[in-house]
C-alpha cells in the first residue's frame, strides 16, 4: 500500500505525533484481520461520514473507513544529504515512501530547545527542502553521465537525459520538483526511473501552540510559504491527548480549543488527497466499507482491491451513486428507481460510488 514519510528536524514534535497516530492506529487495526503495524508505521483511519449512512442503510454491523499509513523517518538533520547524523539511512528510508509530510515547529515553549537557536517556520522548511534538494542533485549528477551515454545510441533516451537536465535547473535555482517541474515543463514520467526525493507529493504538518489553532492569519501566512502543497494545522501535545479519551470527551477538548475535527483525521485526509487516492464503498449485512483506489481507476482495479480473483474474474459491476441510494432508502429501491447501473470492464470509477461486483471464479 502507500505511505506517506513523515519527517522534521530534533524537537519539532514529531514523535509526540506519530505516537499519537500510532494509538489511534491501533485501536482501528483490531477490525483489520491482516493488518500487522511495525513500530515505524502509524495507520489513521480516513474519516468518511458516508460510512455510518451506508451501515445505517443494510444494517452493517461494523464501519471500516480507508487507510492512510505513515511511516516515522528518523534522522533529518541540516547536512543529512551529506551523511551527518544518520543521513543516508534517512535518504534510503524516505525513498521508499510515496509523499513527504514535513512536520514544522510552531510552538514556542522556551523549555524545549530548538537546533537553530529559535522558532522560525520558514527557515526550517528551507533547511528541510535544501537537504533534500541536494541529495536529489546528488542523484541526478551519478545518473547524468550514463543518460548521456544511453541517449547516443537511443533515441528515446535522450527524453530522459533532457527532463534530467532541466531538473537540475530547477533544483539549482532552491526549488523543489514538486514546486517547480511543471513550470519547467519537466514530465515527471521522464524521470521516475530516479526516484527524486523532491518529486514526490510534499504535504506540511505545523505543530502550533493550542490558542494559534483559531489564528486565522497565522495560518495563512503559513499556507502561503508552502503552497501549492497542502498544510494542515494542530496542536501535537493536543492530538496525544484526544487518543487517549472518550469519544465525547475528545469532542469537549477540541472544542475547548474552538476545532470541530482532531488534526490526525485531517491528516489522514489530506495525506488520501496527496498520494492521489479516492476510495469506492461497499455494504452488507457484515460491514460498510471504504475501499481504496487510486484515482481514476477502472472497475475491474478496483475489484482487485478486494481480492486479485475478484479481478482476474470480473464479469460487472452494478453501481449505485452514494447520493441516489440515500435518496431511494435502500438497495432494492434504487434498483426498481432505475439507479443501479451495469457497468462493464471499462467503467472509470467514481469517488462515492456503492459497488457490488459479479465475477468468475
Ligand atoms: P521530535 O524530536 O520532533 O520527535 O519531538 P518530540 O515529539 O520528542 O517533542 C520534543 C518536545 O517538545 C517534547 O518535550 C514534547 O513534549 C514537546 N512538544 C511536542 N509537541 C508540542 C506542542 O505542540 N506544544 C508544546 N508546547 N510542546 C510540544
């Protein structure tokens, strides 16, 4: 599955967060038979309100939501890209991630030292992009000769040495692939092959202290540095408490710091939005369920999700929009509404749509 790395410099909250995705993680891997949880992985369940309409609708005994999984990359430390700290553990671990959350300092509490000195949300974002620029520089300055080489005798090679070379452009001018390759009119197809750190999906985690969460500007100063990736705001120290309450006391809290919704359910959101996901739902009697696809993806994928069989055998698949089954009540009255389509092997799926596949076996 994907997942998303979660890095930050010493001292930013980073694992008062991932201990805190870590425990709501497990509450939702008990209703996941096979879901094993190593200690670097967290799981956050995507919050989906559609899921307790469905479970409503067929009488569903249990609700389970999609998946986002994180994964806690220690080490990054200002000159990681050269080998300080832990460094090329750190570049290999995040390599195999599929987007970067960059957990930055807000808070200022005097008792919890900062490496540089002081709190200063941009900086440290530059410090975090310049190492990661540098080791894709690094990457692409091994690559370069040997592109150099293919594309001599190979026509289509020299599209990968050409993307190459642009993006060296972009990261020399201390600008991300993420941030910077379309400007550039880099396809990023062209150089997948080199796995860039840059090019991956970027999304941002500001640990505030708990009276900034209502400071509107604040938080749209702090957008602004890191757009277009996406930023979510929340209190660290908060999200480790929410985990250990009730339902309703969790609620209380999080209003007492005037939010409606805990900051790891927008993590998980916005991280499901970053890697590109959309999910597909399913009910019985059994369960109501999120399904998790990438976008985009075609019914027969989308099958397969469930079990490889369901898609090597797929025969159709009847489809009911989540807004017109609401509508109808139930299942048997969206049929005869005339709301249940067949759909065959080259349905594109859509975000919400309630799927009952029919394939061989
Ligand atoms: P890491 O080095 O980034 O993993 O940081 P930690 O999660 O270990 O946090 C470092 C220190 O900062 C600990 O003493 C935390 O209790 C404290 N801390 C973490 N998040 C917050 C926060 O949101 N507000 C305040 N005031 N302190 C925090």
């Amino acid at each position: 599955s994907l997942s998303i790395g979660i890095v930050g410099l010493p001292n930013v909250g980073k694992s008062t967060l991932f201990n805190a995705l870590t425990k709501s993680g497990n509450a939702l891997a008990a209703n996941y038979p096979f879901a094993t949880i190593e200690p670097n992985v967290g799981i956050v369940g995507v919050p989906d309100a559609r899921l307790g309409k469905l479970a409503e609708i067929f009488g569903s005994a249990r609700i389970l939501p999609a998946k986002v999984e994180f994964v806690d990359i220690a080490g990054l430390v200002r000159g990681a890209s050269e080998g300080q700290g832990r460094g090329n553990q750190f570049l290999a671990n995040i390599r195999e991630t599929d987007a970067i959350c960059q957990v930055i300092r807000v808070f200022a509490d005097p008792d919890v030292t900062h490496v540089d000195g002081d709190v200063s949300p941009q900086r440290d974002i530059e410090t975090i992009n310049t190492e990661l620029i540098l080791a894709d520089l690094q990457t692409l300055e091994k690559a370069l000769p040997r592109l150099a080489k293919e594309a001599k005798f190979n026509k289509d090679r020299k599209v990968a040495l050409d993307a190459a070379e642009a993006a060296v452009k972009v990261l020399d001018s201390g600008t991300t692939l993420y941030a910077g390759a379309k400007a550039a009119g880099i396809d990023p197809a062209d150089i997948r092959e080199l796995h860039l750190l840059t090019a991956k999906p970027f999304l941002y985690v500001f640990n505030l202290d708990a009276d900034e969460l209502t400071d509107t500007e604040l938080r749209d100063r702090l957008s602004a540095i890191v757009a277009p990736a996406e930023a979510v705001f929340l209190d660290a120290k908060i999200e480790s408490e929410l985990v250990e309450l009730s339902d309703e006391e969790a609620l209380e809290l999080l209003q007492s710091v005037g939010q409606e919704e805990s900051g790891l359910s927008q993590l998980a959101r916005v991280g499901f939005e970053t890697l590109g996901l959309q999910t597909y739902l399913t009910a019985g009697p059994k369960e109501a369920r999120a399904w998790t696809i990438r976008r985009n993806a075609t019914a027969p994928e989308a099958a397969g999700v469930i079990h490889t069989d369901f898609q090597r055998g797929f025969i159709k698949a009847e489809v009911v929009s989540f807004a017109d089954l609401v509508e109808a009540g139930s299942i048997a009255a969206a049929r005869s509404a005339g709301r249940a389509r067949i759909e065959g092997k080259d349905y594109v799926m859509r975000d919400g749509d309630v799927v009952e596949f029919r394939f061989n076996v």
